[in-house]
C-alpha cells in the first residue's frame, strides 16, 4: 500500500455501532451521530419512524431538548427522501426556512 492511500475495508455493522457509535439512522443522508443521538432521545429510532413523523415534527421535539436546535436539523427531510440537504429541490428549502422561521424561538 502506497503512502496516503487508505484501506478498502469494509465496516462492519458491528464496528459502525460500537466503535463508531453510529446506529440505523445516523446511516441516512444527513445525520450524524449527535442528531441521532437527539431522535432516540426524543422517541424516534429508526429510519421508518423518521418517516412517519415527518421532518418537521421531528425537528419540533428536537427542539424542545435543544432550545438551540437550528435550520441545519431540518435537513431530516433529505434524509427522509434520500439525498443530501443540497440535493432537495428549491421549494422543499424554502418550505423549510419558511416554516423555522415561523417556529424558532
């Protein structure tokens, strides 16, 4: 192996969980592990509830244990869909930001 190149290991599902503390939902576009962290506190611990509650309802109970919650959690719904926050379409964005700014406290 050359200097600088990595390893072309796969992760295991078991080393993504326990080392890297990363669960099914963290596995989704857009969420790490500290917004993962904030769903399971909140009730939400797998990809389908995420997508039952909707982006919107999960970034208001995220927001109720983290007064500090942003407009970048509500990048839940690329997530939801499958795509990064960059890749939603202009009028979901502004759906997004029209709807913080009406909730943000």
């Amino acid at each position: 192996m050359q200097c600088g190149q990595k390893k072309n290991r796969p992760e295991s599902e078991r080393y993504k969980r326990e080392v890297l503390g990363m669960g099914e939902l963290a596995k989704l576009p857009n969420i790490g592990k500290a917004v993962e962290a904030q769903l399971i506190q909140v009730g939400i611990e797998t990809p389908e509830a995420l997508r039952q509650v909707g982006a919107k309802a999960a970034w208001l109970k995220i927001q109720e244990i983290d007064p500090s919650a942003c407009i970048h959690r509500l990048a839940l719904e690329g997530a939801i869909q499958g795509v990064k926050k960059a890749g939603l379409p202009d009028a979901v964005k502004a759906d997004l930001k029209a709807f913080y700014q009406a909730h943000k406290l």
